[in-house]
C-alpha cells in the first residue's frame, strides 16, 4: 500500500507526528462515543393512546406520523424532545406527552455511572373513524 500524503508544508517527521496524533485523536473521539452508552435506557412507564388525538387535529383532519427524538436524563425523565413529520400540533403533543410520561431506567456507561441518552420513537396518529 501506498503511503498517506502528508502535509507538504511540515518537515517530514513533524508532518508524521502530527499525522498520527490526529489519528490518536479520531480513534479516541469515535471509542469514547461508540463506549460512552454500555448499557441501554429501559423504559419503565409511559403510553400515548387513542385518547391523547389533540382535538383541534380531529377537526383539522390532521393526522401523519411524528418521529420524536428525546433525551433521557441520569434520573430517567426525559429532559428534551424534538418531534416531526406529522402536524406542529400532533408533533408538539407527541413529545409533551412523552416528557411529561415516559419514564425510563436510565442508561449508564461502563463503570455503572447513570448517564444520559437519546431515543427516537415513532408516533403514528390515525384519525378516529
């Protein structure tokens, strides 16, 4: 194999050490995201059901799938949601009620520490019929 093209502008041994501490550095940064989660959140509690249809969205005849994005925190409550895809007020509604109910186990790294993680979850919202 070829060698990798270095920093023309460096002197070569330089170029070469600091070829490799870049190296160093991205295998650190992708070891530490890959490790960071060693053991998953688990939910513990939380639905959204027929019953949560906004009905301002009933009567506009919304309906769609939201895809929420959320963040669970070191005490297992969801701390931030992002949601998208079906309407702004079903989206908005998925993730106020999946803060306000969800509640989850939370994930934790290697040396046991609770730490935070992000989920995603689809939320199909079907007209009542």
């Amino acid at each position: 194999s070829s060698p990798l093209p270095l920093d023309p502008s460096l002197p070569e041994p330089l170029a070469r050490r600091e070829f490799l501490r870049m190296l160093v550095a991205a295998g650190a940064a992708v070891s530490a995201t890959a490790a960071a989660v060693a053991e998953r959140a688990v939910q513990r509690g939380g639905s959204i059901s027929d019953e949560d249809y906004p009905s301002s969205s009933i009567r506009n005849e919304e309906q769609g799938t939201s895809v929420a994005t959320f963040t669970i925190g070191t005490e297992g409550r969801v701390v931030a949601c992002n949601a998208s895809g079906a309407s702004p007020t079903l989206d908005a509604e998925t993730c106020k009620l999946i803060m306000r109910r969800f509640r989850f186990k939370p994930a934790k790294d290697a040396s046991g520490q609770p730490i935070e993680e992000t989920k995603s979850q689809r939320v199909t919202w079907r007209l009542p019929k």
